[in-house]
C-alpha cells in the first residue's frame, strides 16, 4: 500500500523540480537564521540566489557531526525556541549529545515519513502496535509511536526493557505489528521461544532498524517469529528514523526524497561519485524548520538505486549500509568511536596507550572486550590491585560511554604495533552488507 | 637475613605462556624450588622461587613479561600435624597477618612460602617462638 502516491510515485523530472525548490526555500532560511551557516556560506563566497536547483547543491558546505558538538545545544536551530515544541538527543557519546528540535510541522513531517514507512509494511488502522523501541531523549520510540498513530493503527507505547512484560502484552493484545531493533527482536524472539508460546503471537510485520544488521538476521527474526521484517533507517540528526524504508520487494530502502535530498560522496575528495558508486551517504533536509542540516555526512557508506521501483515507487532507493567512512561503531545501539575509549585510558597512568577493541555478537547481543597493555613498573604482585585496575577502567567507560566494556589487561607489546595508522578494532560481528 | 626474594610474573591467558617461561629459565640453568599460579577470570599470575631471582628478572624482562619481585618468608615446620597451626596461631596472636601463602611438604619437613602484611615482624616472632624460618640458601639448596 502506497500512502502518499503523489510524493512516492513522482515523476524525477518533477522530484528534481520540487527538490530545487525546497533546497532554494531552505538555503534561504538557514542564511536568514543559523550564523553557523551564514558564516560558512560567506567563507565560501556563496550567497542564498547562487542556490536555484539541485544541481547547486556542491556549492553548499558540509556539517560534519563534530559542527553539532560545537554548536551544542542550539546553536543550529533555524527557528526560535517559541516554535520548537520537541528535542531529542542522540545516546552515549562522549561529551555532549547531539541536539535535534522540531517545530509542529518538522513533527508533521516525521509521522508523514513513518506513515510511508508502516503502509509500505502493508500495516493500517486495524494493526496494533508494539512499540519496543526505546521512549525518550531517542527518536526510536516516540518516531514510530507517531508514525503509528498517524495510520490510524492501536498503539502500545511499551518502550524498551522489561521482556517478561513484553511477552505477555505482545500475547494478550495480540500485537500485529513490533518496532525494536533487529538485535532485541532475536532476544524477544528467544524468550518466546523458550516458553513456549510462539503459538500464542499474533504478529505479522515487525519494522526493526537503529543499528546495522544482516540479511541472515532478518531470516532468522522472520522465521522465529512468523513475521514480514523490514528495514527502517534514519538518524537524529536528520528526523530520526523515517528517513528511508523497505517495501515488500525489500530492494533497498525508499528515500523519503521530497523531504531528505540524498547525495553520495567519495569520503576522500569530498566529490560526488559516478552514478551507482558507493560512497558516503550525505543527507540535505530540504523541509525541516527546526534544525535544517545542509549536506550533513552520514558516514555511512552505500549506492543510490534511481530505477523505479516494482512496487511502483519512484523515489530513490538506497542500498542496506555496507560499512563506514570513519571507525564508528555501533555497540547494543550505542555509538562508540575507538578515540573515546583512547582518550578514558589516557587518564590511566598504569595502562599504555596500546590498546584493541574487540567485538562481537553472541546469543545475539553485541560482546565488547577492550584489552590494554599494563605497564610493566605498574606490575605487582598483588592481585586485588590489577583487579580493581581493571574494574576502575570499566566504571570510567561506563560512566563517559554509557556501555559496558569488558577490560582484559594483557602484558606489555603485546598488542600489534603497526606502521601508520593502527587497526585498533576487531568486529567480529559482519553486520555489513558487503558487495 | 631470612628473606626469600620471590618472582611474580604476569600471565595473560595464553596458550604456551608458561612454556615459554619453563624453558627461558631452564635454558638458563635457573632452577624452580617452589611456585603457584593464581588466576582471575582472564589473567594469572605465577609467583616462584628460584635459584637466581635477580638474573631471571632481568632474563624473563627480556623476553617481554611483566614481573616483579617481592619480600617473602620461608617457614620449615614438621611434617606433622598441627605443626602449621602452631606456627599460624603464633602468628595471629602477635598480630601478623598473611596475604597468601604455598606449601610443600617433602619427607620429614614441610616449607610453607608466606606473604605477610608484616615482613619483619613475621620474621621476628617466629624466631622468637622457636620457629624454622630459612633463607635463601638453605631453600635453593634443595
């Protein structure tokens, strides 16, 4: 089912049109209202009317997620705080969160998206929702709670945590439809499984995204728990998922193009790539009033697919995330940079700075070993002190990350030291598509 | 002075770690009078007592391990019993207190490794209540 024919069926002639116009429109707002963009348009000696069709766009200036650090917490809102009616933040990285506020119609937008989305599942108005994602500062559980309500579906805002509950709420109510990230529908799945009351569900589509996953996944969650599963993408920084989706021909994901302009880049040269390469994802919101972002670098790499689509959308596809341009990972849904486990053992004088992270999925939760060198002149032979080093170590990743680490203390050079730039990540987990 | 130096070395849960220790030592003609492993859930820890413990320091610092060395007492008591508990009791009515300790027994005498809270004070009241505390020759000798 299409929800919006008008906008998901374009022709490309008129979406180049439309986005032109909507990329003028934004332009103009941000040069008007955000002095971060006006400054750096100046910088760059482009003016709003240098920007008059979507072909302009590699006049714009990128905004890296460090611009939105340093702008922290509005310094990029277009709009004043009387229109701002919604703020989420995205989760556990060092310092300061990354801020997103939302005027009523940028919240207009998001349900339109997610309303897309859901009816691209084939869910409406008699569907009942099991919201798992997580309600709050992150834009998984109130998105989709949006979104849903929007169809017109029943909604249960459970949020995330808690599985008893969910088991027996999902039976009760005879969920349809489940939200939550691929990783927690394998554990939901699992505990249903192991009491026995897979016969007892009543779901039929489950729309799962906020952290990479593979084709296998997607298997395994629709064979455990007799549903459709589809992909759901999207970040805070842009809207919060919604941004695009799966149909049933599950051939990569819509773009919601009217609303989010895609670009793919070559991460090096900053150049955009042939048509078809893959590259980094960049993202220019071209309706939001909020918190617009022009040319925002998503570090995600993938290829854009224009051919229409079987189901009948024309709207761009983008293909499952292969990878990254910079070294973040994402662990039980956190985002972790290698530099900010670098920069909490810095503050260790008893470890080295060598260190290797480690991760992995087992029984379908993300594992995370960090292991650190030890001083030599810090070894003694009182055991309880290494252990205590250890678990200081944990609490400090703990309290700056807000994910817990597994700290192995392993003897002096023996980390691999490598010429130029070291490989400091062991991901065991393939969550990528490789192509 | 009754002091033992004792090695402790660091073992990451490795395969052949200890190995590699065995035959750097033996290579060197350094002889292992007594040792025990301590493990956590992912590192060990292996303190001995060796014929020459400042030359495998040095040797074993060569080949990357991370070790220390660390004040030790010997005790010798009968191998009878209640022999230990007489010596331990002396040593907790005096106040002495013991970190870890590693015993051996071998024929008619047991050597019991101690690491107390209190190196001299061990020392001292057990010779004065007429206990066998050895140094390091007598230990390396066996």
């Amino acid at each position: 089912m299409i929800w919006n024919k008008s906008y998901e069926c374009m022709s490309r002639d008129e979406m180049c049109a439309l986005q032109g116009k909507r990329l003028r429109e934004t332009v103009e707002r941000v040069y008007a209202n955000t002095p971060f963009y006006r400054k750096k348009m100046q910088e760059m000696g482009v003016m709003p009317e240098d920007i008059q069709s979507v072909e302009d766009i590699v006049k714009l200036p990128f905004t890296v997620k460090t611009d939105l650090r340093d702008q922290y917490p509005f310094g990029l809102f277009a709009s004043p705080m009387s229109e701002i009616v919604r703020m989420h933040a995205s989760s556990g990285t060092t310092g300061k969160p990354v801020v997103a506020g939302y005027t009523r119609k940028d919240l207009g937008i998001w349900s339109e998206v997610l309303a897309r989305t859901f009816s691209a599942g084939d869910c409406d108005s008699r569907d009942i929702f099991h919201i798992a994602f997580g309600y709050g500062l992150f834009t998984g559980g109130l998105g989709a709670h949006n979104g849903a309500e929007r169809i017109g579906a029943s909604v249960i805002p459970i949020s995330s945590g808690n599985t008893e509950k969910q088991i027996q709420l999902m039976t009760d109510f005879g969920s349809t439809v489940l939200c939550c990230t691929p990783s927690y529908a394998l554990y939901l799945a699992e505990s249903i499984h192991k009491k026995g009351l897979q016969d007892k569900l009543n779901l039929r589509v489950g729309f799962f995204g906020a952290e990479p996953w593979t084709e296998e996944m997607r298997r395994e969650i629709e064979d455990k728990l007799h549903l459709k599963a589809y992909d759901i993408y999207g970040l805070t920084e842009i809207i919060g998922p919604g941004v695009s989706y799966n149909c049933h021909c599950q051939s990569g994901m819509h773009i919601n193009e009217d609303h989010f302009l895609p670009e793919i880049i070559n991460p090096e040269t900053l150049q955009p790539v042939a048509p078809g390469e893959v590259g980094e994802l960049v993202f220019t919101t071209i309706t939001k009033e909020g918190m617009p972002l022009l040319r925002y670098r998503t570090k995600d790499l993938t290829r854009l697919v224009y051919e229409p689509c079987e189901c009948g959308r024309t709207n761009v596809r983008m293909e499952k995330i292969m990878g990254r341009s910079d070294d973040m990972l994402i662990i039980r849904g956190v985002n972790v940079f290698p530099t900010q486990i670098e920069s909490v053992l810095l503050e260790f004088s008893e470890t080295a700075p060598h260190y290797h992270l480690y991760v992995d999925r087992v029984n379908n939760t993300d594992t995370f070993e960090v292991h650190v060198e030890m001083r030599p002149e810090f070894f003694s032979d009182n055991m309880s002190r290494m252990l205590d080093l250890k678990k200081r170590i944990s609490a400090r990743i703990q309290s700056v990350l807000g994910i817990s680490a597994d700290v192995k203390l392993v003897e002096p050079n023996s980390i691999p030291r490598s010429e130029g730039k070291a490989r400091r990540v062991t991901d065991k987990r393939n969550v990528y598509a490789n192509k | 002075m009754n002091i033992i130096k004792q090695l402790s070395v660091f073992l990451e849960n490795k395969a052949g770690r200890v190995t590699e220790l065995t035959r750097i030592l033996g290579e060197a003609g350094i002889n292992l009078s007594a040792f025990t492993i301590a493990e956590s859930s992912d590192f060990g820890m292996m303190r001995m007592v060796v014929s020459d413990p400042e030359k495998a320091k040095e040797l074993l610092k060569q080949h990357g391990f991370a070790i220390s060395l660390t004040d030790v007492v010997c005790l010798q008591t009968p191998n009878t019993p209640g022999s230990l508990h007489k010596a331990l009791a002396i040593l907790s009515e005096n106040g002495v207190g013991i970190e870890y300790m590693y015993a051996f027994a071998d024929g008619d005498h047991a050597k019991v490794i101690l690491s107390p809270d209190k190196l001299s004070d061990c020392v001292r009241v057990l010779l004065a209540h007429q206990q066998q505390v050895l140094d390091a020759d007598e230990l390396y000798s066996f």
